[in-house]
C-alpha cells in the first residue's frame, strides 16, 4: 500500500467504504485513572469505516500523574472538598503538592 499513488489509495478506500479527515487541533488530552496523557502539537486523523470511527493521534506526549494520595493531601491540607478541584490544582502546579496545597489556600 505505501508507495501506492494517492488516487488510487483513495479509490480503494472508498471502495472499502473507508474515509480520513484531518482534524484541525492544538492539544490532546487522554485522562486516566493515574493522570492524563497531553499530547501536544498533535497531528489527528479520524478514519470511519463500515460505521465505526477511529482516532489516530501522534505528537509530542506528556504524562502528568499524580496518585490518589496526592490529590486527598491536597484536599485535606487546603481545607478543599472537591477532588477534582485538588486534581486540576496539582496539574496546574505539575504534580507539586505543596504549590498545590498553597494555590488552592490563596497563598
């Protein structure tokens, strides 16, 4: 297939009902139970195919993680009930606890 000329790899895809788009973006952003996966400068391409739709992205990756023990000592320092409030505070301070702890407390 690779060294295939263009239009004829599109007539096949069309053929094999198969159609890719570019998708126009600036960041990518996978959350997960151990922190997000960031993908930045991202070239996606969305392929559909007999009805389902896959993504396919590559660019420069980044892992932010912090565990679930970091965000409960966020919230329990800072006086903050709400995890996802602590979770996006230790992002913004990638991963630091203290610079955490500290933002959310206004100091």
């Amino acid at each position: 297939m690779f060294g295939m000329d263009p239009k004829k790899m599109q007539q096949m895809m069309k053929q094999l009902g198969m159609k890719m788009d570019n998708v126009p973006a600036s960041q990518v952003i996978i959350k997960t139970d151990a922190g997000d996966i960031i993908v930045e400068e991202p070239q996606v391409v969305k392929t559909t195919m007999q009805g389902q739709i896959v993504f396919q992205v590559s660019g420069n990756v980044k892992e932010k993680s912090f565990s679930d023990e970091d965000v409960k000592l966020v919230m329990d320092q800072s006086g903050i009930a709400d995890k996802d409030l602590a979770a996006k505070a230790l992002q913004e301070a990638n991963g630091d606890v203290v610079k955490a702890i500290m933002k959310l407390k206004g100091e």
